[in-house]
C-alpha cells in the first residue's frame, strides 16, 4: 500500500473552528496549547538538501492539517522556503559531511549554533523541529532545553526530531538513545527497526515511513521511459538529442559540496574509461538543489570525457523522467540509493571521504554495507565501492558489468519489491498512528503521519 499525497483541500471545513479542531483526539494537544495565541508557531531546522525536502513536506502536511493559521521560522533550504520558512542563514552553512572534515567550521558552527539558538527563544514556537543532521540539530535541541530550565518557562515547546540517529550502524550505539529523552520529546523514524529499540531505551518514537514513499506513484511511473523518449525541456542542455542507441547513464555525486568535489573527478575519469566499451555513452548528472553544488558542477562540465546532460534535481519529474531514461546509475552513497531502487534502476553505491574519517568509519562501524537497501535486506544487491576501492577503474569495470550482466540488473529490480514494503507502516498499525478522523487512511503520507503526530501531541506528558 502506497500513500500519495491527497490533492484535496484541507480536510477541515474552513468554515469553523470547532469543527476543525474536534478531528483532533487530544484534549491537551499542541493545537489546543497553541489557540490561545491564535496561531501555531514552529521553529523548524534543517541542515542539508535531503532535509530540506523531508522538512518542505512537513510544513506542507501541517498547513493542510492545522486548524490554525501557522509560521515557520528557523533554517532550510529553498523548499522549504518555498513554504513559507522564515530563514535565518542559508541552509548550506550547516551542510558538512564526514568527521574529520568538519574540524575547520568548528567556530562557524558554534557560531551560528548560538545564533539559531537566540532567535528560536525569542520566536516563542509552540513546536521545535529539527530534521535529520544529528550533530547540529541535537546540540541545538539539548541547549534549547537547558534554556527553557534557566527561565524556569512553564511552556515549555515540545521538541521533535525527524529522522532518528543510525544507531544500528555504529558499535555501542543502542546505549547512545537512552540521554535522547532529556532534551527530544518525540522521534519520528524512518526505517522499520527504529521505532521498537528507540521505546526500549526510553525514547519517544513513531515509524511514520520512508521519505521518498512521498512520491512513490512517480517511482512506479519511472521504468516506462526509454532513453529516445526523454523529454530535454527546461534542462540546461535542452537542445542536445539522445540517438535510440545511446547507452545512458545517471551520475549522482552527491548533494553537499564537500562530497561533490571530492566525488565528481573520480567519476569522471571513470565515465573516461567507459568510452571505449560504450562509444555512443551519454551521462545525466544529476544537481541537487544547492547552489554551491550548482555552480561547482557548472564549472566542471567543460573537462567532462563525456555528452552530459545536467539535471536540476530540485525538479521531480524531470528527476524521474532522467531514471527512466537510464540503463544503469553511479551515486555517492545516500538517500538517493533508496530512490534508484525503488525506480528500478541498476546502480552502483560509492563513497570516499577524508582517510581519518575513513579509518573510524572502518572501527566504529557495525554494519558491513553504506547503502539502505543492502542494510535492510541484509544482502548485498547494489554493488558498492567504498573507500580505496572507489577508484576510477573499478567504477568502470563494475558499472560495464551491471550494464551488460542481465541477471545481475534483474537481482536488484526484483529486490526492489521487497524493499517497497519494508520503508512503510504495515496498514495493521495505521490506526494507531492516525489522530486525525476527517482523513482516509490511504490518502497518509510520511509527512501527513507526522504532521498529524505533532499537531495531537499531549503536552501534558
């Protein structure tokens, strides 16, 4: 069972306020605390563009649930922007990978750490949020709350954090969960073995669904295309056609800039090396909505071995319309592994990263796969370089083979089925999830889950 967004208006009749309102179970619900004022406010962060997205759809979720007029303020990305967050630096300022490489913004990050910390209390929100990059959206969480103890605040906002920690995939790092509950209310997990273990350690949790199951019908729309149907418009290199013929593939380098720099020249000469088995080889790069990203890609195009296309990633159609032109797709390890399985596209996982951060990742890791489905299925499906082994030569020899070998391409489709039904609540528990009557059970989305979840939260726990 899938659950598209609903193109409906709000479900609440707009007309009355105690209609609206009684859809909601709680009688001592955020939205309860919140009519007093007359308004909802939530103080919303997000550090990178995956988060971006999961918050963009958040504030979507809540303007179409909330029986009461909202505002967001906080830091994101353009999308979120675009739904009417007041932001307070560019999101990209937080937007660092690895370990080691986050050493030299350290002062940048206590900066705007403090900053964000500032302006969340002087926003009075009823609700925190903060999305995903863990490291910067905890610190500022466990300092939100010994503020509010400072003030000695009777009100205190009740914290939410959307996407738990990976816990599952670092040595010790079930024991990590247990201080969450001081300064996190309520986590919302995405992945099926998240919610359990998090109640066990005394950890608030709902498991409301994978992200990318938001736009799970344009997955299942995205293997119809063949390469020569690829409609060009609105990409930078519109006027460029794809012969019949063309062995395309999808080059995804990543969504920060860190990663992107240090991804990109590798896949590069390995896009080099393909020209010889696969002559008429044409290459999508994919750009996520970053500017910095953006123009760094721009910059780097005119040394590409290759025909390359650039696509806005930022756009979901046209997204999708690149996978389904596609026979096989390169990706720094990410988010976007879960979409290209779930678009039935053959791909290949790599990743590098600074050698110390490579060398505790090796010590501290308890997992023996990076990607999601490897790590949820157990097995490993999508090939992976990682490390020493994601060098230009191997990239070629691996990505030659998963264009050519049928049953390998065929493995990671068929495993693609079972993956779907791993990323969403099973319907069994969907009435518990549920706090909002006036909506049908199959309209839900990950988002409208936790919408839904904050809006009815008892603030008198």
């Amino acid at each position: 069972m899938m659950f598209p967004i609903s193109k409906n208006k709000p479900c609440f009749p707009l007309s009355a306020f105690t209609k609206r309102y009684s859809s909601f179970q709680s009688t001592k619900s955020v939205i309860d605390k919140a009519a007093t004022d007359g308004e909802l406010r939530v103080f919303i962060v997000s550090g990178e563009v995956s988060g971006d997205n999961i918050g963009s759809r958040l504030m979507s979720s809540l303007k179409k649930l909330s029986p009461l007029p909202l505002r967001f303020h906080g830091v994101g990305g353009s999308l979120m922007c675009k739904q009417g967050l007041s932001c307070l630096f560019p999101m990209e300022d937080l937007a660092v990978m690895g370990m080691w490489e986050l050493l030299p913004h350290l002062y940048k990050f206590r900066v705007k750490l403090k900053e964000t910390i500032d302006a969340a209390v002087k926003f009075k929100p009823h609700v925190v949020v903060t999305v995903d990059s863990k490291g910067f959206s905890f610190r500022l969480l466990k300092e939100l709350r010994a503020r509010y103890n400072q003030q000695r605040l009777e009100n205190c906002p009740v914290h939410f954090h959307y996407v738990a920690p990976s816990f599952w995939a670092w040595k010790g790092g079930e024991s990590r969960l247990g201080g969450l509950s001081e300064f996190v209310d309520h986590l919302f997990c995405i992945l099926p073995n998240e919610e359990s273990v998090c109640r066990e350690h005394g950890v608030e949790a709902t498991f409301v669904g994978h992200p990318v199951l938001e736009d799970a019908s344009e997955f299942y729309l995205a293997r119809t295309f063949k390469p020569e149907e690829l409609k060009l418009e609105g990409l930078s290199l519109s006027k460029y056609s794809l012969p019949f013929d063309s062995t395309v593939i999808s080059v995804l380098p990543g969504s920060r800039l860190q990663e992107v720099e240090r991804m990109l020249p590798i896949f590069s000469k390995a896009m080099k090396l393909l020209k010889d088995p696969f002559p008429k080889l044409v290459t999508l790069i994919h750009v996520a909505p970053n500017s910095q990203v953006d123009h760094y890609i721009g910059e780097s195009l005119h040394e590409w071995p290759v025909p390359a296309i650039v696509v806005p990633s930022g756009s979901t159609q046209l997204k999708y319309d690149a996978f389904g032109a596609s026979q096989a797709a390169l990706c720094t390890s990410g988010t976007v592994a879960v979409e290209l399985q779930l678009a039935r596209l053959p791909s290949l996982v790599a990743y590098r990263a600074h050698f110390l951060t490579e060398l505790i990742i090796r010590y501290k890791a308890n997992i023996p796969y990076i990607s999601l489905p490897n790590i949820l299925l157990d097995s490993p499906i999508i090939p992976e370089a990682l490390f020493k082994a994601c060098n230009p030569s191997n990239l070629a020899v691996t990505l030659e083979k998963l264009l050519l070998d049928e049953k390998m391409r065929e493995k990671q489709v068929v495993a693609s089925e079972k993956l779907i039904r791993l990323l969403h609540p099973p319907e069994s528990k969907l009435s518990n999830i549920i706090h909002c009557d006036d909506l049908e059970s199959h309209r839900y989305t990950p988002s409208l889950l936790a919408a839904s979840t904050i809006l009815s939260y008892d603030t008198k726990r």
